[in-house]
C-alpha cells in the first residue's frame, strides 16, 4: 500500500508542476508587457490574491515537513516584491522611485534561480506527504511570483 500512496504523491507533484510550466507558457509575456506599460490596482491585487495564501499558511495550516519550510521562507523573502509593487502604485507620493525600484530589480534578479530551488522544494515536501492544499497554494505562489516580477 505505500508504493501506491508515494506514487500517488508523485503523481501530484508533476501534475502540479506540470500546470505551473503550461500556466508560465501562456502567461509570461502577456503578464509582463501589462506590467512594464500598464501597471494598475487590478494587478495588484490579483498578486496579492495569488501569493499571500502561501505566505500565511503557518497562520492557520503549518507545514508538515522541513522542505517545505524552506520553499515557504524563499516565497515570503520573494513576496516582498509585493509590498514594493504596493509602495509604488499606492503611496501618496508614488513612493520612492529608485528604492521600490531597486528592490524589485534585485528580487527580479534572483527570481530566476531562487524561484525553481523552491519549486524544487516544495515538490520534494510533496512527494514527502505535505498536504495537497499547501503544495498547491505553494506553486501557486510561486508561479505568481515568476509571472508578477520585474525583470531586465
């Protein structure tokens, strides 16, 4: 019976990550014109919606394995991008250009190797027995980390 169980698991994490590549695909490029010509609330809060469910699971669900508490600590540093997206859009002022703007080109730059070693991660805590709602809350957020990021 645990033969079945693991390749259950295994089953869900490459289904999962399956999605995230095929959703990734299709919505890059789209993402990030609207976010170099467009920038708006809407977008802002659809990160928001998107990333901060994972970034509030220790709140109300812990995660069970140490793997994943590493994909969460990557994904709660990388979701700092929203509060400089928020700074910038919101703030009175329109915020600090060069700070918010440093801050994300620098998280843009780690994106593409930090993003993938959590991804990495929180297949591994999937594949361990991390609940389903946690995994995928997970890749969610980190999806959305990859597609609402400045990049150069």
């Amino acid at each position: 019976m645990p033969l079945r169980q693991d390749s259950l698991r295994l089953l869900t994490a490459a289904l999962v990550l399956a999605g995230c590549l095929i959703a990734f695909y299709l919505l890059f490029k789209p993402i990030q014109l609207r976010i170099w010509n467009r920038f708006g609330l809407i977008d802002l809060v659809l990160m928001v919606c998107l990333e901060v469910p994972f970034v509030l699971t220790p709140l109300y669900m812990r995660p069970r394995d140490r793997v994943t508490w590493i994909a969460w600590w990557i994904a709660a540093v990388l979701a700092l991008d929203v509060v400089f997206f928020a700074i910038g859009e919101l703030a009175p002022t329109g915020g600090h250009p060069s700070l918010e703007a440093t801050g994300s080109i620098l998280l843009g730059l780690a994106k593409p190797v930090v993003v993938p070693l959590a991804v990495v991660f929180l297949a591994a805590g999937c594949v361990r027995g991390e609940r389903l709602a946690v995994t995928v809350m997970g890749f969610v957020c980190l999806m959305a980390e990859t597609l609402f990021g400045v990049y150069l």
